[in-house]
C-alpha cells in the first residue's frame, strides 16, 4: 500500500461513525502521516535541486558566455566569472516608454 493510499484510506476512515476518541485518533495519524509524507517529498525535492543546479559561482562563466552580447576579453566580463561584487560597470537604465 503506498503512503497516498494508506492516507486516503486514513481519512475515509474518519468519515465512518465511530466514537469521538476513535475519530479523534484516526484524524490525528492521518494528520501525522499526511505531514511526514509532505516533509519527506520537500527534502526529496531539496536534495535533488542541491544536487543538479549549479551554484552561482559555478555557473557564472557558462551563463554569461550563453547570454553576454558583448565582448568576453574585458575587464568586467572576467568579474562577472568571478561573481565579484566590486566591478564598477559603465551602469544599465531600464524604463518603460508609453506612447502619447
């Protein structure tokens, strides 16, 4: 029995008439595996994202070659490889311009 339907077979064991203590013990381990299954299936989630994505670092040198228009032989290209946050670049504008 895998764990989705022990918890649906939990919970329809909820919807049946038993004592208030019964009830109350069934929804309790209902609510207990429901919440073990979830937090097993996020460090599953969060393992494999530490194992298959890059770190920034790591990264850097790939992303800007694949996404960089301009020229890779400078100064600021190769702080950008570095990740270093003491580049002083010639700045970027952004703005939206709506017509009139």
């Amino acid at each position: 029995m895998s764990n989705v339907d022990h918890i649906l077979s939990l919970i329809d064991n909820t919807t049946t008439n038993t004592t208030t203590t019964t009830t109350t013990a069934t929804s309790v381990a209902a609510a207990a595996t429901t919440t073990t299954t979830l937090l097993l299936l996020y460090a599953g989630f969060t393992s494999m994202c530490v194992s298959h994505i890059r770190s920034p670092i790591d990264n850097a040198r790939r992303k800007i070659e694949h996404i960089y228009t301009g020229p890779l032989d400078t100064e600021l290209v190769e702080s950008m490889f570095e990740c270093s946050p003491e580049v002083r670049s010639s700045g970027s504008s952004l703005g939206t311009f709506w017509p009139d």
